[in-house]
C-alpha cells in the first residue's frame, strides 16, 4: 500500500493553488532567456552573437527587474555600442558589394562598403596615409588580429600586408562576419572572420599585431575597466588602438583630450610607450612591447 502512494499520479485539482503556481512559473522561460528572446525579435539586434544578447540582457537584468523594462534598455545599450553604426541596408550594401567583386575595380568597391559604417566612413578621407604610415612603422610579420572589426576588413587593400600574412577579423554580427568572410576568400586572404565577443571570449589566439580601432570606448561602454583588462591579455607584439576624434553626432570639443588622459593611464598601468599618429578624424597610438 505504502508503494502504491508513493508512486500515484497526484490530480491537478489536488494541488494547492501555490505549488500550482510554482509549478506553472517553472514551465516559464528564465528572465535573462526572456530578453535575450525579446532582442532576438528585433530587427536590428537578431543576428548578434548569443554571448552579447546574453550578457547585454545580464546586465540589464542588473538595474531592471521586469523583463520588459530590462529589454529595453538592453536595447538601447546595444545601440549605442553598436547599432548606432548601422545604417539601414548596410549588410545588403555589403551583401552586394562582396558579389560585384570580380567584376569591378577592388578598391572602388571596398570604399563604396565602408561608407556604409559610421567608423569606417569617417576613415576614408585618409585611407592611403593610415595605411602607409602604419604598414611603416608596424612592419607587420605574423598574424594580424582585428577585434571588434566593423567594416574595417574591407581596408584590406590598404593595410600593404604581406599576402602570406593571415588576418583575423572579429566582430559581433553573424551576418556582417559572413560577409567579410567571403570577402576575405574571394580575395585569397589567409584567415577569416568570427563572431565573437572580446568581452564575453577575449582573445586566446597568437597574433603579431592586434588592432583595437575605435573599440575601446564601446567596450568601456560595456565593462568599466575592460579596455585595460583586455589589453593586458594580449600577447602580440603590436597593438594598435585608435579613438575617433569626434563624436558620431560631430561633437569634437575635448574628446582628443579625453582618449589622451585616458591614454596615458593605459600606457601607466601596463608600464608601456606608445607612438602617436594623428589625423584630423582619427588618433592612433602604437603601442610596442
Ligand atoms: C566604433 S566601431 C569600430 C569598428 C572598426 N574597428 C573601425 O574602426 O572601423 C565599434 C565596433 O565594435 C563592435 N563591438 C561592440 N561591442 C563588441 C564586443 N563586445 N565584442 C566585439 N565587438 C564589439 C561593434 O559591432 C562595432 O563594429
């Protein structure tokens, strides 16, 4: 008899309302799959790397409590660090591009695909002399690493790599990564590129020269602190960091200041000199082992 209890289907009607609530709760998703749900279905954020949904909803899940309000601004915080960006059409823009490639001129359509990009358009007035002038004083002579890439791949044509030299770009749309993959293959370039998040995967590959470009400040906008934790990682002989010289809405006032200031902590903390070039819209600082 005992057994026989035990072992008993207990009817829904017997349950107290409680453990039936309880019960229905559990069938519930978890607040954090919640909004990673919710940015899933947008439009804009659906093709970002799972570990970015999931830690942007972590976060937001920290200062809201509903899921709704958390989505929210999980939103907006993925705007500004990436969204923002964006223009609408940019991926087909780049979809086209990358098809058009063997039949028109190279570099023609590498810029026509970086005007899609805020960072990479802002570039483009300078292009040739960046690219000497780092090729210059880099001397790149192993594998160069991109993290958090944008469009900037598609400076390829002005990077004067070897073409031996593999290259790896990171960033966290799946889509655009697909993209600057074919890319990176139709013009015989040894490497690829990956979805990946540097804050959520920081690097563990070996790379001779890393590239941060206009990435620090978006990564700080993420994880206070994770510029310096990102850069002690790294093992490359060469990092490159860059910060634009004005803001994406024009604003310039004191921001060269602010990335010098902030700068000259970085290259404190890790006991480092850094080389710096600059250009009207962009700083570079070099920074050399
Ligand atoms: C200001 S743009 C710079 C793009 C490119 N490096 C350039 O200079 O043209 C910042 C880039 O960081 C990427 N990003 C933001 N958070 C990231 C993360 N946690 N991991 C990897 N990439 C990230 C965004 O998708 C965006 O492409």
């Amino acid at each position: 008899m005992k057994d026989e209890k035990e072992h008993s289907v207990v009817p829904c009607a017997s349950l107290q309302p409680a453990s039936y609530g309880e019960r229905l709760c559990s069938l519930k998703p978890d607040p954090v799959s919640r909004v990673v749900e919710s940015l899933r279905s947008s439009v804009k954020y659906r093709y970002l790397c799972e570990a970015t949904l999931t830690r942007m909803a972590r976060w937001a899940l920290e200062r809201h409590a509903s899921p709704k309000d958390a989505a929210k601004a999980a939103k907006s915080k993925l705007h500004q660090v990436y969204g923002a960006y964006m223009e609408p059409g940019t991926c087909e823009r780049v979809a086209r591009g990358v098809a058009a490639l063997p039949e028109e001129e190279l570099r023609v359509v590498c810029r026509r695909i970086m005007e899609s990009h805020a960072s990479t358009r802002e570039r483009l007035a300078d292009l040739e002399e960046i690219g000497l002038a780092l090729a210059d004083l880099v001397k790149p002579q192993g594998p160069v690493l991109d993290l958090a890439c944008g469009l900037n791949p598609f400076a390829l044509p002005w990077m004067n790599l070897s073409p031996e030299l593999s290259y790896y770009a990171w960033d966290i749309d799946a889509r655009l990564i697909g993209h600057i993959d074919t890319f990176l293959a139709g013009i015989g370039c040894p490497g690829e590129a990956v979805c990946r998040d540097v804050l959520a995967e920081p690097p563990d590959v070996e790379a001779d020269v890393v590239l941060l470009l206009k990435a620090l400040p978006c990564l700080e906008q993420q994880e206070a602190g994770a510029s310096l934790r990102l850069l002690r990682g790294l093992s490359a002989r060469v990092v490159v960091v860059s910060f634009p010289s004005r803001s994406l809405g024009g604003r310039g006032k004191g921001m060269a200041d602010h990335y010098g200031a902030f700068m000259q902590g970085i290259c404190g903390a890790l006991d480092i000199e850094a080389r710096i070039l600059m250009w009207p819209s962009e700083t570079f600082y070099i920074l050399q082992r």
